[in-house]
C-alpha cells in the first residue's frame, strides 16, 4: 500500500495563506520592531517565532484540509474449481488417474507464483474449500457452484476461474447462463469420457409420489441403450420382492431412447417401495445404472378441505391450486349461504375468506362443539366487529373502513414448522397484500409466521399467525392479495413453489391433529433423499388438549437391518423438533415415548431413505457445455493432458492484470494533534528565552 498526502481547501480560497504569512510578519514586527536588551540574534529568533506561531494560528482558521490518498494492489484472483462428484471416478477414460490428475491440478497454484492470488475449491451438490480426489458426491450442480464463487468474491478481481469437470450435471440450472455473471475468463479442463459406451440405463423414472389405496397409477420409465443395437431391455417392476410388471423392448439403434410406461395398483396402505430393474447384458460399461428405486405414499383417502366465501376473488382459485398440489387433500369451495346444504362432517378444516361462521347457523354450531379448524383470511370486505367476536386469537380495531399495502417480512422466533430457507427469501420480495388499517392485539400464545412490513418499516403488526383457542386450533392472514403472489412468483423463479409450500405447510399444521391425539410424532416428510437430514417434529398436548414441552421426548429409529439410532429431541416454542443428521440408506421405524405426569405415551411411525442413483444416469461427458464455457468467456478447453499449460496460459492473458484501488481521505488539518503541540512549543520557547533576557 502507498499513502501520499497533500493540502486542499475547503470553502475558503488559497490565496488566504500569504495574507496570513503577512499578518505573522506583521504582529512579530510590532512587537520586537523597537530595540531591547536583547541581543540581535536572540532578537531575530524570537521574531521567527512569534512569525510562524502566528502564521500557523492564522492559516487554521482558514480552515485548510488534509488531503491523503492511499493505493492498494489487489493480485488478480485465480479460481480453481474441481468436480468432485461420484460420475467423474466412475466413467474415467483409460489411463486416467484421479489423485495424479488431482496432484498435477495443486501445483497451478505454486506455478503462478506470488503475483496471482489462488483460490482452490471442490463441488458436488454444495461448494467447498480445497481441492479432492474423493469423487464420491451424489449430486452434480456446476450452476450452483458458479453462483455461491460469484456471491463470495463479488466487486473483487477475478482474473480467471479453472472449472474442472466432465460437464454433466443432474442439479441446478444451465451453467452457461449462471457463468454470464462472472465477468471473467473460464478455462475448462475437460474430464471423463465422450465415447459412447455399451451401456443400457434407466434415465428417468415420471411418477406420482402418492396414489390412493385401490387405485392403478401409471410410472413412465424412459430406458436408454448405447451401442447396443439388436439387444432386448428386459425391464421388471418387483414391490417387497414381488415382480408386479415387466416389459421387454428391442433396441434398434445404437443411441436409443424410448419413455416406457408401466401400470401398477396400489393395493397396500403406507409407502411402498417399488424397484425398477433392467437385465444386464454382455460386456455392458455398468450396472450400477440398471437399477432405480421409487417410494409410492398410498393413502386410505384424501383428506378434506373447505373453503368458504362471501364473493367471488381471483384468490380462491390460487388457494385451492396451492393446496391441492398436495395430492393427500381436496379442496371445497362454496359459497356461506350454500353451507348448510353440505356434509360439513365430512371436512376437517374450514378456510372462511373474507367472511365468518356466523353467517351459517349450522357451521357455528358445526366448528364449536366439533372443535374443528378455521383459517380466517382477511380483507377489505371483512365485517371486523364480528371476526372480533367470533375468536380471540386475534383483534383488528378500525374506526375506519380503509385497508393498506403491507409485505411479508417473516419471522424469525416462529417454531410451530418450519419453511424452507428459499421459500422465506421468496416470501420477503412478493408483492404486498392488502390489510385491514387500524390496531392489531394478539393473545399471548399466539405464534407469529408472517409479519407486516409498512413500506420499508417493519411493524410487530402479524400478517399470518396460529393460535389455540381452547383446544381447537386457529389461523388467520389478515390480507388479501394471494394471487399477486402466485402471478409475481411465477415471473421471477417460473414456478410456484414458495406460494405453495406455504399454504401446504399451513394446511399440514391445522389439520395435523384433527383426531385429537395428544402425543403425535412425525417426519418432515415421509421420503428422505441420501445425504438429506432427517427432520422429526413430535407435539404433546396434556389433558385439556393444550400444548406443553416439559417433559422429554426420546425417539429410536431402528433400521431394516436391525441398527438403532436414538435420539433427544429439542424444545422449539411449544412443541419439539429433532434433526438426527443424515443416517443409511433404508427402511426405518420409528418409536417414541414421553412421561406426562403418570401417563407414559408413546408414538410410531414409519420413514425411508432413498438411495441416489443420479451420478450413473449419464455415462459420456458433456465436452460441448465446457468448450462453450470456454468460449462465451474468452477462455479455453483444455484435456487432462494439458493442466500443466494452464499457468502459461493465464500469465499471457492480458485480461488478467493487478488492480489498484485509489482511496482519498480528506480531514481538517485543524484536528492534527502534533501542529497544536508545535504551537505550544513555539510560544513556550519564546516566552522562556524573552524570561531569561529580562524582557518579561
């Protein structure tokens, strides 16, 4: 780093400085104009003296400013990013060797010497630091790798980025847009194997994750061969052991595709397990990619929902698609006068838009003594005087029939389930909704999701919250406005997930226990993918059916195979959760137990983790995304064979130069503690010498 430093000036013209240098003059002459005592030299340095002590005193009221301008250098950054993914050690070239390419790939850093700054990372499904010759990742997303390197080195001096891989990814989105964002050249070192192979695989497998028990449901296998012409694939379809479908199909080309579909029945309640085999054939690449599992979730019948209202709004018609994207509930919608015309029995959750249950003799009477749960969803057609009566979750006070524009903020102490970290960053950049104006109180227990933002003031003001209102559970968003949501959601991302996951999360918890139990363990989700930590929530109600997390809740997962895994869980608000980390693949059941006063209660239940097989779908590598990398960056694709050019090639890069930063400071040079000391001296000196002269 060099500093230099300079006087400028403020408001106060330059040309001040000699009219000082003057007025310094002047007084000195004043005062030792006439003869002393004094002898002539002594005479003459207390005139210099007194001269520049006021000369000094005079230029600071002028206000002069410090001026110090400093220049750092900044070595350009050398990005080395290294797929570390299971496909890489799987379908190699011949003569290919993992940890000396990896050791070959280590010493770019010490060729480029001192005046690069190099950075060295490995990826699979996340980034991380230093390179690796594991390869044993389950996933592949070169997008997502690209985009947390252009988030950490942003406004830095990216020279280069290294992407070492074979160009094959089954996560995340195209890489050549994500790399747009680089500003920088990428070099590609092209790994793995283009030459097709004989090999036959499953490339996909479309399916309904959930059927309905008694129904046939269709899966679509898309089987795939290479250099296999004049070969059969014999699929088979096997649930617990038990072939239950097979289809042989000719393969007649050397690149060969073909989407199959199979019908199966679900004849069996609970998450089944259905194994997608294809016989191996001679001389076959591999077949790790012949094989493929999938978990069908078979529910006795689909859980109901009804959804009232008082008019007509664009919001109905999202909230029931958002909903119904969960295939385990069905959504009603009616009008409140036709409600007495229903079989409200038959429903276990009751969504009121912009309306109350007052309205219909028989569903008061129906939500009160059947203790069922409401969704209230606000707007400006609410009549809030009788929302006030009805519950007392929460009170909106208005004195005027006016509404306003607030954004979701969410927050972060609510512990009822839990969002995924994507949905919640969605949720903060939707549009706003339109809420009742006026004064909100909440009960005590009441647990706040969503909060209002007020234009860039966050408010305590709820936006979406859950309550108990005496054993029965509540919900209320106090705005309308959820089909903005879906619109911009879809404009932005091209999907609706975090709409959906919200409302489907929402509905989960309210209708979660609708049978009253008072101990209720159960899984995040019924499916967990390999690698995938395993999230428990349990509930525990005492007697009056509220909830409570004295006690302690133990769990024990027992696998297939016999192994045991047990856990504690962890108080979260009211209730508990427990994350047991990752754990084998399997089947897995569960139990737990807790003490409530004399009580011992238990809970089961059921899990799976599924294996991955993505990393063998695809067997020759994708060199055409990696010269096109190269390409579109100014860059280069490089083989294996040529890692060692890579050092020459970026130092002859003149793209990739030293950045310097220029940094100017401006200060009063009044506030330089040293010129006031220096001023001190200068009159201290004087006085001193004018005292041992008798002149004083």
């Amino acid at each position: 780093m060099q500093l230099l430093f300079s006087v400028t000036w403020g408001t106060v013209s330059g040309w001040w400085t000699p009219i000082c240098l003057l007025l310094g003059l002047l007084y000195a002459w004043l005062l030792y104009r006439s003869p002393s005592g004094l002898a002539k030299k002594i005479r003459y340095a207390l005139f210099a003296a007194r001269t520049i002590a006021v000369f000094i005193t005079s230029f600071l009221l002028i206000a002069p400013l410090v001026r110090s301008v400093s220049y750092t250098q900044q070595k350009p950054l050398v990005l080395i990013v290294q797929d570390n993914s299971q496909s890489i050690g799987t379908f190699k070239p011949g003569g290919f060797k993992p940890d000396q390419f990896v050791g070959e790939l280590a010493k770019l850093k010490e060729q480029l010497g001192d005046k690069y700054d190099v950075r060295e990372f490995n990826f699979s499904r996340d980034l991380k630091d230093s390179l690796s010759n594991k390869f044993d990742g389950k996933q592949t997303n070169i997008s997502s790798a690209l985009d947390k390197l252009n988030e950490r080195f942003a406004n830095q001096n990216i020279g280069a980025l290294v992407l070492v891989t074979d160009g094959l990814y089954n996560q995340g989105s195209d890489p050549l847009y994500e790399a747009k964002n680089l500003k920088t050249s990428v070099y590609t070192v092209a790994l793995g194997d283009t030459t097709a192979r004989r090999d036959l695989l499953i490339g996909n497998v479309n399916y309904n994750k959930t059927a309905f028990l008694g129904n046939d449901f269709v899966i679509e296998v898309l089987a795939e061969a290479f250099q296999a012409n004049g070969e059969t694939i014999r699929l088979n379809v096997s649930e617990d052991g038990k072939q239950v479908a097979n289809q042989n199909v000719e393969v007649n080309s050397d690149n060969f595709r073909k989407v199959i579909p199979l019908k199966l029945n679900a004849d069996k309640k609970g998450i089944r397990k259905f194994t997608i085999d294809i016989t191996p054939v001679k001389n076959e690449l591999s077949v790790q990619n012949n094989s493929e599992t999938i978990y069908v979730d078979v529910l006795d019948a689909r859980q109901k929902i009804l959804l009232l209202y008082d008019g007509p709004h664009p919001d109905i018609s999202t909230i029931k698609q958002g909903i119904e994207v969960n295939k385990n509930y069905e959504v009603k919608t009616s009008l409140l006068t036709d409600a007495a015309s229903l079989k409200l029995t038959d429903y276990s959750l009751v969504i009121l838009y912009q309306c109350v249950s007052n309205g219909s003799g028989a569903l008061q009477s129906f939500i009160t003594k059947g203790k069922v749960p409401v969704w209230y969803m606000l707007g400006a057609q609410t009549d809030l005087p009788q929302f006030n009566n009805e519950q007392k979750a929460i009170q909106v006070y208005s004195n005027r029939n006016q509404v306003q524009e607030v954004f979701p903020m969410p927050a972060s102490d609510f512990s009822l389930f839990t969002l995924s970290d994507s949905t919640r960053n969605k949720l903060s950049k939707l549009p706003p909704l339109i809420a009742p104006f006026g004064n909100y109180r909440t009960a005590g227990n009441d647990q706040l999701l969503l909060k209002q933002r007020i234009g860039e003031v966050p408010t305590p003001y709820p936006l979406l919250l859950f309550g108990d209102d005496n054993g029965r559970r509540i919900g209320v968003l106090t705005g309308e406005g959820l089909w903005r949501w879906s619109l911009a959601e879809y404009q932005s991302y091209g999907n609706h997930h975090a709409t959906e996951e919200l409302l489907g999360q929402c509905v989960q918890y309210l209708t979660a226990n609708s049978n009253r139990q008072r101990f209720r363990v159960y899984p995040a989700k019924n499916v967990f993918d390999e690698g995938e930590n395993i999230i428990l929530n349990a509930e525990l109600y005492n007697e009056a059916l509220q909830l409570v997390n004295t006690p302690d809740i133990k769990i024990n997962l027992k696998s297939d195979s016999g192994k045991n895994y047990s856990f504690l869980f962890t108080r979260s608000g009211q209730s508990y959760q427990l994350d047991a980390g990752t754990l084998p693949v399997g089947d897995y059941g569960y139990t737990a137990s807790a003490k409530l006063g004399d009580q011992n209660l238990t809970a089961n239940g059921r899990l799976t983790i599924k294996p991955l097989n993505l990393e063998t779908r695809q067997t020759a590598a994708d060199h055409k995304l990696l010269a096109a990398l190269a390409q579109q960056s100014g860059g280069q694709m490089l083989q294996p064979s040529q890692v060692g050019q890579l050092a020459d090639l970026i130092q002859k890069n003149e793209n990739i130069k030293t950045v310097v930063y220029e940094d100017k400071h401006y200060s009063d040079l009044v506030g330089v503690k040293w010129i006031f000391v220096f001023i001190v001296a200068l009159l201290s000196a004087e006085w001193f010498l004018r005292k041992r002269e008798g002149e004083v």
